[in-house]
C-alpha cells in the first residue's frame, strides 16, 4: 500500500484532510457537529461503544476545559449522554 493510499479518506470526506493547526481543526470538526444537528442521523455505535466514547470525550475535555477542542468534546459527550437518556 501507498503512503497516498494510507491518507485517512474519513478525513477528506469530513473536511478535515486540509487543517493545519489544533483551531482549525476545532473549527472544521464544530462545523460537522452543525451539519450533523440538521442532517438526519444513523446508528454507527452500540450503546456500550457511544458510553465509552463520551466517557472518554468527557475526561479529555476535563483536562483544559478553556481550549476550543476540549469544549468540542464536552459539547459531543454531552449529546452522546443525552442520546443514551443518561
């Protein structure tokens, strides 16, 4: 396999392949949180593997609960709690 073939193709399809620093990146991934509140949704996660996730979201946006990233991922841990009715 190819260095190019190895590129994350989730990355190019979200918009997120061309970010150069953490802000960018912070941006391109609240865009994509905007587009997924209008757009309908499916389940790609158990129960089990979303509560992990947002648990893992949630310690992560504990560790600098100022920075636009970690806001990020309260704002997800958030919506995946919610989702599970927790």
């Amino acid at each position: 396999m190819s260095d190019e073939a190895a590129v994350d193709p989730l990355g190019e399809r979200y918009g997120l392949a061309g970010v150069r620093d953490m802000r960018e990146y912070a941006e391109a991934l609240t865009r994509l949180l905007e587009q997924g509140r209008r757009e309908r949704w499916t389940a790609v996660l158990s129960p089990e593997e979303a509560y992990a996730a947002a648990e893992l979201l949630g310690q992560f946006a504990q560790l600098d609960p100022l920075a636009a990233l970690n806001q990020l991922a309260a704002s997800l841990a958030s919506r995946l709690y919610s989702r599970l009715g927790a």
